[in-house]
C-alpha cells in the first residue's frame, strides 16, 4: 500500500546521509520532497500542509543543529511526525464493565465490514472473548447469508432472525433495529461477552441510510463505533469520514484492503482530520490477514525501517513450542539435522503467513523489493512434496540417493531432476551450518566467529602463533640456534618446570601432600 510513499521518502533521506551540517537550503529541500511525496500519495491537503510545517520548524531549530548526525535526526523527527498523524497511540478496544461489550460497525457499501466482522469476531475469539455476531444488513442481497459464512468459518455463532434480501428486484423488508435490539437479548441470555453488529453499507452519503445508524446506535448504545474504509478511495475517505462522524460520531476507524497496490493516502488523513484513531487493519482476505493497528510500527514501515515487533509478535503466536523444544534437545544432544526436520521448519515457516509479508517487515526491505515481488509462495509447497517423496530411510540418510532415486523422487513430486538436485544441495549447506552451531563452533563466515570465513582463523577459534623465520646469514643462524638452546635448558631447570627437577632447598613437605607421594618427587 505505501510503496510508493516509502520510495520517495527513502530516497529523499539518502541525500542527507554523510553530511556532519544541513543547511537551510538542504532542509527546504528536504521538506518540499516530504510535500510532493505526499500529495503524491493522496494524503489531504491541510493534513500535508500541518506536517511538512511541523518537520520545518523542528529541523530548523536547535533538535538537528547540535547533533551528531543531522540526517538521522531529520528522519527522527519526520519519524515522529507520522505517528502523530497515524494516531499517536495504539488503541485498543474498550471493554464495557457489565457484558457484553457491544460493537457496531459502519461504512460505506462495498468497504469490507461484512468480512471484517468475521476477522474482527476470530480476532476477539483468539484473544479469549466469546462474540457473537448480529445480521443487521438486511438491504444488500445476501448479506446475511455472508455474515452467516464468515461466523462458520470463524467459529463464532450469528444472529440472523430475518434472512434479509436475496436480489437487487427484492425491496427491502425487516427492521434492522429491532434485530440489534433482539441480537443484545439473545448475547446476554447466551452468555456471550461480545456482539458486533453489522449495518447496512451505503452506496454514497444517503441520509435515510445515515438514520437509521444513527437509530441503531441509540437503540443498542454501542461501546464501540467502528468506521469501516476503504484504504484505496483516496481523498474522497476524508469527506465520508467527515460525514459518518456527524451521522454516527463513530469512535474508531478500520483500515481495509491495506494489501492492495493505491497509494494509501486514505490511511494518513483520516485520522488527523476526523480526530479518531486507526485501532485495526485488514491486510488481505483470510480470516486471520487482520491486526491492530500501532502508529509507530506503520510509520517505521512507510519510513522502511522495518516492523520487527510485530513480525516476532507473528512468530510467537504460530510457533510451535513443542517443535521448537524437540529442536532445541538435538542442538543439545548434536544429533544430525534431517530431512525431516528440514520439512517441519518449513511447514513453521508456513504457518506464520505470507512470506512476502514477513521479509517486507525487515527493515531495509525496500532494497529488495523487486526480489520479493518475484517471489514465488509456492515454492515451499514444491520442497514439501519433494521431501514427502523421499522414503523415510532417505530424509534420515540423503548420502544414499543416487540418480536413479533422484529421478524417482521428480516423478513422484512433479518437479524436475534439477529441482531435487538444488533442494539436496542446500540441505547439505543447512546440516553443514547446522553441525557447526551445535557443536558450539558458531556460524561460518560470520565475524569474531569460529569457522572457515570468520575473523578467527583457527580450528577452534584460537589464534595461530607463527614461528620467528631463521636469519639467511649461516654464522647469525648457528647464534641464534645456541641462543635458543640456552634459552630451553633454563626453562627446563627453572623451579616447578613440567620436566625439570627442583631446587635442592626444595621441601616437599611443605605442600601437604598425602601420605607416600613423596616419591613421586624424587630424584
């Protein structure tokens, strides 16, 4: 989504790297570059104006001059800036103190709420709630019988007392308040401490529409009014937002189709403008491509510095700990990293999501952009009937598979003989890497590492003395020989030596050693 925003901005910065002073003139150009990148991407005019005249009147003043690196202070600040716009602060739901916590969404036809009830209904479910869903949408065909799909695939029971209307010919019959007054009834009755309640969208500001959310709102007295955008419309998210927050003063926004390829301005103007935050976003069309939305992390990607917190928050949610604890015991007991293990870091790997996703939330990951987008997401499901191929002998010992193996493993898995070639030889680098670290012998190639590449050089880690060359001049060598000679005899008679003898003064009682070791120490 901000792709585009994020170039322009990354770009902008590089100028200022290396420079120990920015001038005026470097920080005007700086700012107008800020400007033009965003009204490129469609941010709204007064919200760009407030911005650009933010960053200006910090970068001017005392906060850049005196630091030690100016580029990286302007980011800072610009840094700064954009997560005051986003929001500020991470918000998160309000829970009511009596059950249950009633949550209304609202939109614009077509923005996504139907779906984004189910997502937000798995979301509450995941984090130990027990929602329900209410069918309030009762004008657009069938989309009671959505909700009720997504409440199935979500695992979350729905409301549906009126089947609402099945074709466009079909007017629109049934009171959608009195099913949201019914659907609270039937939440409490049931023990559930969560209802979302999906409105009817409308195809444009339609005050007959507007009403009769704003009727709802008063008959349900919601905890939450959600705002549902759609994060591509552009400048025109401004004006609905303007509007629904008049209609149904709705207390939070979520951000659709954050996936998808506009330019996003949507995301940084309404916001600022409406005064309300961004608390949730949808990233694709799964169930699960849904998350909380934190200011900071969404400018550090627009920035690309990268979203580490919430790629580990990823990880820890869809890792297995068992697996991870089997793992850990042959790292500790060295045993031989298999096939086996191969696939079943993969299959970890796969269910924390889009691997496009994960590698775009590291920073720096505009550089190689392009790399990602070639990507192929089914290259992991291509190892997996590679390795599924293999018999179980073969995963344990891939040493054994010869030609005509490999060509039976191709046939099986559907791929060529090269494929399976390529898989084997970056398994042997993974066992190779593997051994190494178990062993305790650190990474090859990493610096201040043992291994063949790192800093150390030798064969555990430990420095090489070389040995002093011998002069040429046969005179000096003969010297130098006798020198040597001298030198080892003294060594070899010194007190306590490893071979010497020691002095004649020497009382071996005086070590309190025990009873006849003493002629372990005779001459």
């Amino acid at each position: 989504m901000f792709n585009s925003l994020s170039d322009r901005l990354t770009t902008t910065f590089k100028n200022l790297r290396g420079k120990g002073r920015l001038s005026d003139a470097d920080i005007d150009a700086t700012v107008r570059e800020i400007r033009r990148a965003l009204l490129d991407a469609d941010v709204a005019v007064s919200v760009v104006r407030e911005f650009t005249a933010k960053v200006k009147e910090r970068a001017l003043g005392l906060e850049v001059s005196q630091a030690l690196n100016p580029g990286q202070q302007v980011v800072k600040i610009v840094n700064e800036e954009l997560v005051g716009i986003l929001g500020g602060e991470t918000r998160r739901i309000r829970l009511a103190k009596n059950p249950p916590t009633v949550i209304m969404l609202a939109g614009l036809q077509g923005a996504g709420k139907t779906t984004l009830a189910g997502k937000l209904s798995k979301w509450m479910k995941d984090q130990g709630h027990s929602p329900m869903l209410v069918a309030c949408d009762l004008q657009r065909p069938n989309a009671v019988k959505q909700l009720q799909v997504n409440g199935e695939r979500a695992g979350v029971p729905v409301f549906a007392p009126h089947p609402g209307v099945s074709s466009e010919s079909e007017s629109a019959s049934g009171d959608p308040v009195a099913v949201a007054r019914q659907g609270i009834a039937e939440a409490k009755s049931k023990l559930h401490d969560v209802v979302i309640v999906d409105t009817a969208g409308r195809l444009g500001i339609d005050e007959e529409l507007m009403k009769q959310a704003a009727d709802i709102r008063d008959a349900i007295n919601p905890d939450e009014v959600l705002f549902v955008i759609d994060a591509m419309i552009g400048q025109d998210a401004v004006n609905t937002a303007q509007a629904f927050n008049e209609g149904v003063n709705f207390t939070g926004v979520v951000l659709t189709k954050l996936d998808g390829d506009a330019r996003g301005g949507a995301a940084l103007s309404v916001a600022s403008i409406t005064g309300k935050p961004v608390m949730f976003a949808s990233t694709g069309e799964a169930l699960d491509d849904f998350e909380l939305f934190h200011p900071d992390r969404m400018a550090s990607r627009i920035l690309d510095l990268g979203d580490v917190l919430t790629l580990i928050e990823q990880a820890e949610k869809s890792w297995d700990k068992d697996e991870a604890a089997r793992m850990a015991k042959k790292f500790a007991d060295q045993e031989d990293f298999t096939l086996d293990d191969f696939l079943a870091q993969m299959q970890q790997i796969r269910n924390m999501g889009s691997m496009k996703k994960m590698l775009m939330m590291m920073p720096g990951a505009a550089n190689i952009r392009q790399q990602l987008e070639n990507f192929d997401e089914r290259e992991i499901d291509r190892v997996e009937a590679i390795v599924r191929s293999m018999t179980p002998h073969e995963r344990v010992a891939p040493k054994i598979i010869n030609g005509s193996r490999r060509a039976r493993i191709a046939r099986g898995s559907g791929v060529q003989v090269s494929d399976v070639n390529g898989l084997l030889e970056r398994f042997g680098q993974a066992q190779k890497m593997m051994k190494k670290m178990a062993a305790g012998g650190g990474v090859p190639g990493m610096p201040g590492m043992a291994g063949p590449g790192g800093f150390s050089g030798g064969r555990k880690g430990k420095q090489v003395k070389k040995k002093k060359a011998r002069s040429g001049n046969p005179a000096k060598a003969a010297q130098e020989l006798a020198a040597a000679e001298t030198k080892r005899k003294d060594k070899a008679s010194a007190p306590g030596a490893s071979f010497g003898q020691p002095q004649e003064d020497f009382d071996p009682a005086s070590l309190n050693l025990p009873k006849g070791f003493e002629k372990y120490l005779g001459k």
